[in-house]
C-alpha cells in the first residue's frame, strides 16, 4: 500500500470519567512530540488522565499502522485535545433536609497521529 503525503489519522476516546481540566494540563504537554516521546511522558507524569490519553494515542497509532504498515517510530501527534462529556448530577443528603448537587464530568479525548518525513 503506497502511503500518501500528509496522511493523517484520527482516534477518539468517549466519555472518559474525568474533569476535561484535569485531561487539558497533560495534553498541553504532549502537543507537537512524537509518539515515542508522548508515551515516555504519559508513562511518568503522576497524573490520573494519563491512562486514557496513552490508549487514545496508542489506538491512533494502530490505525496508522494497520492502514500504511509504517513503523510507529515514524509519527508525530499532529493534533490532540479534549472535549466536554455529558455531566451525571447526583445529589447527596446534607444537614436540614438539603440537598448538595455533586456533578461528575465526562470528557471525550480526540488524537490525530501523522507521518512525520
């Protein structure tokens, strides 16, 4: 299969249980690296939203690889970033017969992996 220039491709990871925030401070790091680079990072940075983001790049991965057969040393992340999910509303029971709303949000994390030349 012949590889085209400037081929890119896309991966996403839906409603991912974490504040979109907290996913934002580790992808901020990880825009412009290689692959290579990015799961060095993800593997040592002691932050929760590392896990999801390492298999939302290591899919995107595996698509470009299964679709050209080019080696995963060859990729650069193109373009990564984080949209907000849905938000589950619970409430808890406080003092006086109040309720306190606690909201838990969702995020959605979207990765574009290309060849690097």
């Amino acid at each position: 299969m012949t590889v085209k220039d400037n081929m890119s491709v896309r991966a996403v990871g839906k409603y991912i249980p974490i504040s979109p925030s907290k996913v934002r401070r580790v992808l901020n790091q990880l825009r412009g690296h290689t692959y290579e680079e990015a799961l060095i990072l993800l593997e040592f940075l002691p932050y929760k939203a590392c896990e999801p983001i390492w298999k939302v790049i290591q899919s995107a991965a595996s698509n470009i690889h299964n679709l050209t057969g080019v080696s995963k040393q060859d990729l650069v992340i193109e373009e990564i970033f984080v949209n907000t999910g849905p938000v589950l509303k619970r409430f808890k029971p406080r003092a006086q017969g109040r309720g306190y709303a606690i909201n838990k949000p969702m995020c959605h994390i979207t990765a574009v992996v290309s060849i690097k030349y």
